[in-house]
C-alpha cells in the first residue's frame, strides 16, 4: 500500500501540478526517499465529498494555510521514508457549496527547501491510528491540520477532478490487492488440501494406503478451490488487458486509439474495483473454509487473507458506489456508447468461433450473456426515465453480472487457446481448460439469478416504511 499510494500521488502531480511542483515532489516519490497519501475523508464525509470542511487560506506568498481534520488515511503516518507528501482537498473562503468547490493542496510533513532538503516541520499531524479488522502492515491516520502550509495542485474548486487520477489508479491497485489476496489464499488451500486426510471419498477409497482419504477427493473442496483459482485467472486475464488498454491510451501514437483505450478503461475500472475485490471476499472465504476449524484459528494464517480483503470492498469508493458509477455514468450516462465498445470485442469473437465446434461450450453462453446484457441495459435505461431510484435498485446486480460478461469473455479466449495446445502435454493447458469449463459451469449461472434480481427493480426494496425497519 506505500508504494500503491506513492505511485498514485506522483501520478495526480504528474497530470496537474505546476513544474516547480513536480521538480520538487517527483523524483523522490519515484525513488521512493518520500512516500504519498490521499486525504479525502473527514469524521462526517466519506462518500459525498461535496460536504468537507477542510479550509485553506491564501496567503500573500501564493502558499495557502490549511485547517481541518481528516479520518481513515492510509500510510498516514509513518517512519519508513523521510518525508510524507500528503494530497489534502479542501475549500477556498469563497468556494462554492458541495463538490464544485473543492481544490486540491500538496501539503508536505516537512516542508521541503528549493534544493529538496528537508525544511520546517509542518502542522500536519498524525492525532492517532485507527483499530482496523485487518491491513495492520498499514498505519491508518486520523490527521489534524493546523494552518498546515500547502500549494494548490491545478485550478481553484477543480480539486476532484485532479485527484480523479489518484483515485482511478487507486481503484484498479485495489483489484490487484484483491487478486493478490485470492492467488496466495488459493495457493494455501490446495497445499493444505493435498495434505489433510479426512473420510473417504463416497464413491470408495482413493487413498487406500492411508486411513482416510486427502479432503481433495471432495466434490465440494474442489469446488471451493476451483472457484479461487478461477476468480484468480480470470481476474489476472480481465488485468493484464485492462493494464495494456492503459498502456495505449497512454503511449499511442494514434489519438482514435488512445480515446478508444481510454474509454474502455473507465468503462472497466469500476468492474475491476468491484467484481474482483467482491470475488476476493467470497475466494478467500472459501479457501479458509477448506482448512476447516484450522482456518479460524490464527495459526495458519488464512483468517488473516479474509480481514485483509474485506476493505477492499469499502474504500476508493464502496463497491455500491462503482456500481453506480458503472450503470448511471458509464453506461446509462452515454447511452451505452463504452458498454457497446467492450460489446463489440466480445461479438467478433463470438463471429470468430461460431464455426469453431470445440469453442461451442464457451461461445454459446458467452452470446447468449452478451445479448442479455443488451437488453437488460435497454430495460434499466426505460425504468430509469421513469424513476432514478431504478439504476441505485439494480446497479450492484448489474455490475456482478458485466463482471461475469468480462470474465466470460477472457475465459473463451483462454479456453481457445489452451484447446490449440491441448495435445502438447503440458499440464498448465490441461488445467487451463479444466478450470474454463468450471467457470463455464458452475460461477457463470449466478448471471441468471442475479438478472432476475434486476429486473425485480426498486419495488421490493421500497416497500417497507422507514419507520418499520
Ligand atoms: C482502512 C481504511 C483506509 C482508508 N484509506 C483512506 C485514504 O487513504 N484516504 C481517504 O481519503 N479515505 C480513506 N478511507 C476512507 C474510505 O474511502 C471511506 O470509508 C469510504 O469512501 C466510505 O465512506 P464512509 O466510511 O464515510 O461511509 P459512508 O459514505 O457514510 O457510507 C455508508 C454506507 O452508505 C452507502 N452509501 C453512501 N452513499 C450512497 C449512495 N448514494 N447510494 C447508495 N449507497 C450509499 C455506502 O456504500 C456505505 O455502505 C479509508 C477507510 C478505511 C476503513
């Protein structure tokens, strides 16, 4: 999370700092001499950042003076690198009410001299550190500032956009958390469940040396370790894409391909931060299940990937919140423009493989998702004319299900490719396709469910006065 944090900070300055700014804060947030932070959230503000109250006053020498409280600031506090460059949003005297009046300041611990040395301590401090579930190698910071001097990164209330870029990068690390998280529970539970012996198999012995049977002769172990492992594939599949997409909107030539590329990341991002930090939830769940009563306990570790991974699903945005930035902004928000762009991908390889008789277990679903998808769009778009509320009723069913349309599609591309190597023996394409076909079978039919549940809309969620709950 240092590191992730740093890396977000450089990026954010990159984009929108002035010259002298990004002399002074890149290079040693690259060498990694200084590390970043985020400071957004305030005891009565996390979501709706339209409500902070953090000012900063100009002063004569072009620096401002910031006052305020923030809560919950990863790597807040710390001694591991000499300084802290901490990214501060806050209000002018006269910006306007809600989120178009929030700036964005570079607020140093030490504030640095021209030449980068370390200067004046600043009165930015940390007030204590939050008790967490889990991410204890990350010192959370409640943080206080006291006429904290800082300079202003970009325009005046133009702050949210600016940390947007923080934010984004942000969004897409926590997903690789959750990757990471699924990967080393997975690699856990097979090992353990290679090793413990426990009854025997209900079709008979399949360890008949020993007095029971390895528990991953179990349909429901396998099932457990399969869904990791396929949560983890597809997840690192669904990355590796999203990160070359960035790449080219980064680095192309082409200025159609970069607005292509940056379309399809900010259709994915949120899918990215969602579906795979829920799925990490869910992996990393089952995998301590397979270690049983030894899962719980401390001793073995796996209790520890389960707290780990259960913030992902709450910062950088709740996954409620991606999921309304999915459906209401990226989607319903240009008429389906970037949806149809991630569409088409999937159609021309459905076209590709329609011939293709060994692909037809992958493709068939894959179209079939893929028109669903369509309509259900079409469906909430209609219901949400008539009533907002619709696209908060189903946006987090919806994101499941586009994360299953992304998942499915990367998996069919794998399933080919391991299909054109089946016959070279290697075990990694064997189990490549074993675990495209567990995919197909067993993870994918959550869609139907969870389409249904969409299209049950707001009614069953309203129905009930408040004064009932
Ligand atoms: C360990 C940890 C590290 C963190 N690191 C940082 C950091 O480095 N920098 C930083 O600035 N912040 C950080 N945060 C804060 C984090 O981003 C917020 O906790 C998060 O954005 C949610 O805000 P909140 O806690 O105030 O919840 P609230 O905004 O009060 O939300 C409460 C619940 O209501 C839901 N909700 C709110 N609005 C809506 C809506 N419109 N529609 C539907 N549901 C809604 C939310 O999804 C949530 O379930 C961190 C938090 C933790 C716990």
């Amino acid at each position: 999370m240092y590191p992730g944090l740093s890396h977000g900070a450089y990026e954010a300055l990159h984009a929108h700092g002035s010259e002298a700014q990004k002399a002074l804060y890149l290079p040693k947030l690259t060498s990694g001499q200084w590390t970043g932070t985020m400071c957004l959230t305030e005891p009565h503000c996390g979501t709706d950042l339209g409500l902070l109250r953090s000012k900063a006053e100009p002063q004569a020498d072009g620096t401002y003076r910031i006052t305020g409280q923030k809560i919950f600031i990863s790597a807040g506090e710390h001694d591991l690198a000499e300084n802290i460059v901490h990214l501060v949003l806050a209000r002018l005297p006269d910006a306007p009410a809600g989120s178009k009046g929030i700036s964005l300041f570079v607020v140093p611990k030490f504030i640095p001299n021209a030449d980068g040395s370390l200067g004046a301590r600043n009165g930015i401090y940390c007030a204590a550190l939050e008790h967490k579930m889990g991410i204890h190698g990350n010192a959370t910071a409640q943080i206080v500032m006291e006429g904290a001097v800082g300079t202003m990164v970009g325009e005046p209330n133009k702050g949210l956009a600016a940390m947007f870029v923080m934010m984004n990068a942000a969004r897409l690390g926590v997903g690789m958390q959750s990757l990471g998280l699924t990967e080393v529970a997975y690699q856990n539970a097979v090992a353990y469940a290679k090793e413990r012996i426990q009854m025997r198999a209900l079709s008979g012995p399949k360890n008949p040396d020993k007095p029971a049977d390895t528990i991953i002769v179990h349909p429901d172990v396998r099932k457990m370790l399969l869904t990791a492992r396929a949560y983890a594939e597809g997840a690192r599949a669904f990355a590796m894409w999203t990160t070359l997409q960035l790449d080219k909107e980064l680095a192309s030539d082409d200025e159609d391909e970069r607005k292509e590329c940056a379309d399809l990341v900010a259709l994915v991002t949120p899918i990215v931060k969602a579906f795979l930090t829920d799925n990490a939830w869910i992996a990393t769940s089952h995998c301590l299940q397979v270690f049983g009563g030894h899962g719980y306990i401390r001793e073995w570790g796996m209790e520890q990937f389960v707290r780990d991974s259960r913030i992902n699903m709450i910062y950088e945005g709740t996954n409620t919140i991606q999921s309304l930035d999915l459906l209401g902004r990226k989607v319903l928000g240009d008429n389906g423009k970037k949806l149809k762009k991630f569409g088409k991908l999937v159609q021309e390889f459905v076209e590709d493989e329609g011939t293709n008789e060994a692909m037809q277990e992958f493709v068939n679903p894959l179209a079939e998702l893929g028109d669903k998808v369509t309509k259900l769009t079409t469906e909430l778009g209609m219901k949400a004319m008539g009533n907002a509320d619709e696209v908060g009723a189903a946006a987090v069913d919806y994101l499941r299900v586009c994360g299953h349309l992304v998942f499915a599609y990367f998996w069919a591309r794998m399933a080919k490719v391991a299909l054109a190597k089946k016959d070279s023996g290697d075990p990694f394409y064997t189990a490549k396709l074993a675990t495209a076909r567990f995919y197909y079978a067993k993870l994918l039919p959550e869609t139907a469910g969870l389409i249904r549940s969409c299209r049950a809309g707001l009614a069953p969620l309203m129905e009930m006065e408040e004064a009932l709950f």
